[in-house]
C-alpha cells in the first residue's frame, strides 16, 4: 500500500509511533525516523526494520526549531523527497490545573502542537514543490471531549485538530492532504502506569468494553497514507472503541 513512498515519523522509538513505523514497513515505505535521542530501542527498530525497507533515523528534539529545520533538511537530502508525515511524538504531564507547575503546562504544549507545527512547516514547501503530500497528526479524544487532570494535554491535542484542518484548507489547492487521529485508550508506556482500578473504570466508558492496541492505530495510519484515502481531508478520526461519538 506504500510501495517506494517516503515517510517520516515522529516519536516512533515506542508505542503508537513504532507500530506505524512497523505496518508502514511492512507496506513498502521507506522510512526516515525521528526520536529524541538514539539509544538501543531505536537501533533495534533500525536493524528490524532494515530487512524490509530503508531506513534511517534522526535525533531530533521536537520542540526545538532549529533542530528540527536541520533535520528535514538532512531528511530531503538523504532520500529526495518525502510523500507522508507522521506527527505522532507526545508527552503527558497529567496533574489537576491548580497544582501544574509552569514546565508542565509549557513542555507539553511545547512538544505536543508546537512541534506538530514546527515538523510540518519543515516538510510543507517540499509538498508544494511536487504538488503533493500527506500529514498525519496525532491528536486525542480528550483533545475533542476534555478530561480532568490533563487541562495541558487536551488543549495541546485540541490545537492539533485546529491546526490539522487549518493546513488542509490552507494546502489542499497546492495537493496537499492533512489528517487527525484521535486515539482513546490504548495500551502503550503512557497508560501502563495506571493502576488496575483505573483501567477497569475507563473501560466502562468505551462500549466496546476494551482497551485498544497500538495495531489499530497503525491501520488507520496506513490507510490515510494510502492511495486508498486520497479524497480524505481535514478529518479527525477516533480509534476508541467508541469512547467518544
């Protein structure tokens, strides 16, 4: 479903980011991947998935602008263009509002909507340049319902649903297409440290009645990379089990 296309991914040393690099390799793209430092997670994701692909990975703090403006450059030279955009890299630093201290309010907006920001105005004179380009963005469900204790998270991922379909209206005459997905529950690092009793509450708010895996968010990641979506725009899709509707 990728065959031969150039895809970024931010954030893909874990979790959701790592199982949409997987399922993109797996489909035929190449892959060019972006964490924050390298360490022996990320070179074993390099040596896996470089029996399937090329592949490369980049250190790159996500919230810094010029790093990440060298970055894309480095990218663009390395493979000569880049097709998809995967701006998937995120932090959590949950707490109620009266108690966040400003690094907690500022890290997360930092990372999760500036950075989101920062990557896709790297890539988007490239997209122009060859009249097409897919972004993916990695919003949240609380970002489109709220929740308490992460007033941080949920504003930062609500920019990221204002943003994601300002560029589709913005670039979508220049070919360009721009996606949100909205994750809820999903099994990863972030909600590993839950306690039983937790889970066990969220669960009875998805009528699905589970947690979801970081598999179904790589599948509709791969399919809005994909041809297959090229009529889908400034959409926000949620893979929650039905948790928000």
């Amino acid at each position: 479903m990728l065959k031969d296309k150039v895809c970024v991914i931010t954030g893909a040393s874990r979790g959701i980011g790592e199982a949409i690099a997987r399922k993109f390799a797996a489909n035929g793209a190449k892959l060019a991947l972006i964490a924050t430092k390298e360490t022996d997670k990320t070179a074993k994701i390099v040596e896996d998935l470089s029996k399937e692909t090329e592949v490369k990975f980049y250190a790159c703090n996500i919230n810094n602008f010029e790093e990440i403006e060298a970055v894309s450059k480095t990218i663009l030279a390395d493979f000569g263009q880049v097709d998809v955009l995967v701006n998937n890299a995120g932090i959590t630093r949950d707490n109620l509002l009266a108690a966040m201290g400003k690094d907690d309010i500022d890290s997360v907006i930092d990372v999760n909507l500036k950075g989101t920001i920062y990557m896709t105005k790297a890539f988007v004179r490239s997209f122009i340049r060859k009249k097409h380009g897919n972004i993916i963005n990695l919003s949240s469900v609380v970002g489109l319902m709220g929740n308490a204790g992460q007033t941080n998270y949920s504003a930062s991922k609500a920019g990221v649903v204002g943003f994601t379909k300002s560029v589709a209206k913005e670039y979508g005459p220049k070919g360009v297409r721009a996606n949100a997905i909205a994750p809820g529950f999903i099994q990863t690092d972030m909600t590993g440290a839950l306690t039983d009793d937790v889970i066990e509450k969220y669960k009875t708010l998805i009528p699905l009645g589970r947690m979801g895996e970081t598999e179904d968010v790589a599948n509709l990641a791969l399919f809005l990379a994909s041809d297959m979506s090229s009529y889908i725009t400034g959409e926000v899709i949620t893979v929650d089990g039905g948790m928000y509707m």
